[in-house]
C-alpha cells in the first residue's frame, strides 16, 4: 500500500461523479477516506460499526450526531461513537471533509 495520498485528487474525482465519498485506506484496524458533498446534497451514510473521526477541510454546514446538531467549519473535528446516527446536513458551501474508523 502507498503511504501517500492526494486527498485533492480524491475529492475531484468525487465532483466529476460516483458516490460523495472515497476510502482510500481499508486496513484492519483503520480506515480513512474524504467526503465531499456540494451545496444541499444529501449525506445518507448509516451508522457505522466502529468509532468515526471527522476533519472538516473546507465548507460549512451541520452534522447531527444523536439528536443534536453541530456547526461545521474548516479545523473542526469531531468524534462519533460506533453505531450512533448521524450525517452532515444544512451546508450552503461545499463540504470537503476528512473521515477515519478505528479497527
């Protein structure tokens, strides 16, 4: 497996079509990937069967974790615990986020 990867490139090929999001590590005990949905695109991930981190590169928006929604912007990060519902939702921008799952 390489040890480098162009999330730039990832995310372009995301905006010329295909699904919103693209894993480029698949491993055992990780996995990491870019999502990139543009202005009100739909986010309609499932929960998941591992923890999640989240990286907000670019763009704005919300991601409901639970019940409850928190403001999204560039620098943030956030922690979804394993089988927790959530999904990114409200951004007017588009939004490049970076993703990991624990093993």
């Amino acid at each position: 497996m390489r040890p480098d990867f162009d999330v730039g490139g990832y995310a372009e090929r995301i905006r010329r079509g295909g699904p919103y999001f693209r894993t480029f590590v698949d491993r055992p005990g990780l996995a990491a990937g870019v999502l990139v949905l543009g202005p009100g695109e739909e986010d309609t991930q499932e929960p998941h069967e591992t923890d999640e981190v989240y990286y907000v590169i670019s763009g704005d928006g919300l991601l409901r974790i639970g019940d409850r929604d928190y403001e999204v912007s560039a620098g943030r990060a956030f922690f979804v615990a394993k089988d927790t519902a959530h999904h990114f939702h409200g951004n007017k921008k588009e939004l490049v986020v970076l993703y990991f799952f624990g093993g």
